[in-house]
C-alpha cells in the first residue's frame, strides 16, 4: 500500500525550548519539510487544533516489548535491556528487533557478559551486527574490574555505548530499601545510598583509562550526580538517566509496605529527590526514561522483601515529564531532547527531532487534558505503577510511524 504524504497544521512544533506555531510535511516516511509551501497531490491533512506536534518519545532501557503501553503513552521506539532472554547471542537479538514492527521499533540492547553473570563477555561483535545498538551490564553491575574495563574497550571500539547499572553489590545484597527513617521504622533491610556513587566512581575511572562512552542508566543521588558533573565538566564521554519514580517519589511511598514502590535502585531520601530535580534542571541528566518493567501480581502481592523490584513506566513518562514543564524544572524543549533526541542520538538512529530527513516518527500531544493514573486500567499487561491513583495532565492523541498513523 502506497503511503500518502501526510501534511500536519495549526500545530505547536516542538522544535525549540517553545512550541510554535506550525506545521510539517512527511513524505515516502520522512520529514520533507517544516512550514511547508508547495503541497503534494493528494496528500492526508491532519488538523492538530493546537496541539503539541514532538518527536516520538524513544524508551531507552525497558523490560519489556509491551506495545499497547508504548502506544498510549507515545513511544515509538524501546530499546530492549538484555534481562529478557538474556539477549547474549545474535539470534536472540534478531528475533528481539522484529519484536513490534512495523508499529513499534524494538532497539535490543546486547548483554555486557554471557548470561549476564559479569565473567566472560557476550559476542558483542555478533549481537552489533544482528541490530544490537547499545551494549548494558543489565539489572545489576559487574562486579569484576578487569571484565568491566574490557566491555568498554571492546564495546568503544565497535562504535556502541555500554549502558550500566550503578549500585555496589557488596553494600546493596540482601537490601530491599535504602537506609534511613522509613527502612528503619519498617523494619527493612537497606543500603546506603553511597553504593551508587561508589559505582559510578569506580566506572568512571574505567572510562577516563578507556576513552569508551557510557550511560548510566539510573543516578538517583546527590552523591552520584555530583561525581557525573564532575566527568562531564573533564569532557569525558558520560551520559545519565532517571525514571520518573526517583523525581516525583521518596522513600515515604514506601510507607505501609508498599510493593508498588519497590524499585531497583531503592527510593531515596527527600534530600536526594530534590537534588535529582536540581540535576533535570541544570542538563546533569540527559534522559528521562520510564523503566518499563511490569510485575505480574504473583511478583508483587507478596511481603516487601520478597516482592520483585520494577514499575510499569511506560504510561506515565509523558504525562510525568510534562509535571517537569509545569513545575519550572525545564523547557518542553528541553523535555523532547530527554525523551527523543538524546535517546536517538546514544542508540545512533536517524530519529529524535523535527528536522527535514528525520524519519517521521510523531506525536501529538494535549499537555493539559486531566486524567487519573489507575493500576487495574493500564494498558500495559501489569499495572504495578507507584502512580496510581495520581491525578496527572497530559497524553499523546495521534501517532505516527514512519509518516504512517498507529494510533
């Protein structure tokens, strides 16, 4: 079927730290041109009465191929963690890129190490080649200095960012929550939270000695963001991310054992909250991921300490984000390059931004309609959200793949 030119009007593009008003030509799938003048025969017009016109929000570091979740919350692309399989071989990451085409594009993420145990490293070079376009250390770091310094080394030579989980097993093991008032008065087992920092130091130095490229997937204290902004400032090749949990969400909301707040890293103090916000607001951190990692209930009604940690992320991140816009903490420019422009440009896809030649990946967005997040009405196949019951502004209304509508 031929795909027909779409043209879109009376947006707000997103193209600066404003919308403004606009509109945009896609044609054979990509983006032909912004305000166009000359309109193709027989082209489809799309009245956005107003609307915001993005980039489509690309999910860097899920669970979980969940496409109805993805589509509600306007995702177009997902790049897959290796936790799932673990993807450590080509022909797992083959069949994991094929997962939601043609609606939805799944990125895999190769496993660091075979089976993910942090002692040999994967076929790195294979998985590349199979449509792998990043490598992670996955759920948890590695532990083995030596491993982990030739992960990066191999990895930088390959072109690929290495994607790591920050947290020192050696302080974290057993550690359902993070030290302080609440673990305590509820009796838990916690870590500090200085074993993220000590992670991100030790990896740091790996990346100073290896010149290699590195995301750190989650930095969730004041601690380790102070150790970023130091790297970044020397010019080392260093970027980070944060879920929406860590900057709406202390560890009160583990209050009355709330399993629903059981994430990996642990919620942190209030101090380290605010201080995650101040790190958005200033350009610490890059990308602002949902964590996408649903938990059936066999995985969540249990006791605390036995519940699994992860959040279903996917429907929240807009709607989230945009709290950052209405609170002051950033632009909506600013918000698009951490849902879509930084994620494009680490994963090295021709995506992310309104500009002529972009793939038209698209969304519209109301940013002020009111909804209500509810657990049991997720589109997702698990609706562990941390969220529910939170009254939020803000959705996706059309998506577009390619120039072709999904939604």
């Amino acid at each position: 079927m031929e795909l027909r030119p779409l043209h879109i009007v009376n947006a707000l593009l997103v193209d600066g730290a404003a919308p403004r008003a606009g509109s945009l030509l896609a044609v054979d799938g990509r983006i032909a041109a912004i305000d166009p003048t000359d309109i193709p025969e027989g082209a489809e017009t799309v009245d956005a009465r107003g609307q915001w016109l993005a980039p489509g929000i690309i999910d860097l570091g899920v669970f979980a191929t969940d496409k109805p979740a993805f589509h509600f919350g306007g995702i177009t692309r997902a790049a897959l963690m290796p936790d799932t399989g673990p993807l450590d071989g080509a022909g797992l990451v083959e069949r994991a890129a094929k997962g939601g085409k043609p609606d939805l594009w799944v990125h895999p993420i190769a496993a660091a190490t075979k089976g993910l145990e942090g002692r040999e490293l994967a076929e790195i070079g294979l998985m590349k080649a199979a449509g792998a376009r990043a490598v992670a250390t996955g759920r948890g770091r590695i532990a083995d200095s030596g491993v982990m310094r030739r992960v990066l080394a191999y990895a930088a030579s390959l072109g690929l960012v290495t994607i790591i989980h920050a947290e020192d097993e050696g302080l974290t093991a057993g550690a359902v929550a993070t030290d302080g008032e609440m673990a305590t008065r509820l009796g838990l087992s916690s870590a500090p939270a200085i074993a993220e920092a000590m992670a991100i130091a030790r990896d740091l130095a790996l990346v100073e000695e290896t010149g290699a490229p590195v995301h750190f997937r989650q930095v969730t204290t004041a601690r380790g963001l102070d150790l970023i902004r130091v790297a970044k400032a020397r010019g080392m090749p260093v970027l980070c991310g944060i879920t929406p949990a860590h900057l709406f969400l202390s560890d009160t909301a583990i209050g009355d054992f709330r399993t629903f707040a059981r994430l990996s890293p642990p919620l942190r103090s209030e101090d380290d909250r605010q201080a995650c916000l101040a790190a958005v607001a200033d350009g610490t951190i890059d990308i602002l991921s949902s964590g996408h990692d649903p938990r059936g209930p066999e995985d969540k009604r249990l006791p605390f300490a036995e519940a699994l940690p992860g959040m279903a992320g996917a429907e929240t991140l807009l709607a989230m984000g945009l709290n950052l816009v209405r609170d002051g903490h950033i632009t909506p420019g600013r918000l698009f390059e951490m849902l879509a422009t930084t994620p494009a440009r680490l994963l090295g896809v021709d995506v992310g931004r309104l500009a002529i030649g972009k793939e038209a990946d698209l969304i519209l967005v109301d940013p002020d309609t009111p909804w209500q997040v509810d657990a049991k009405k997720m589109a997702a196949w698990a609706g562990n959200t941390p969220f529910d019951g939170m009254p939020v502004q803000g959705r996706a209304t059309m998506i577009w793949k390619g120039g072709q509508r999904i939604r």
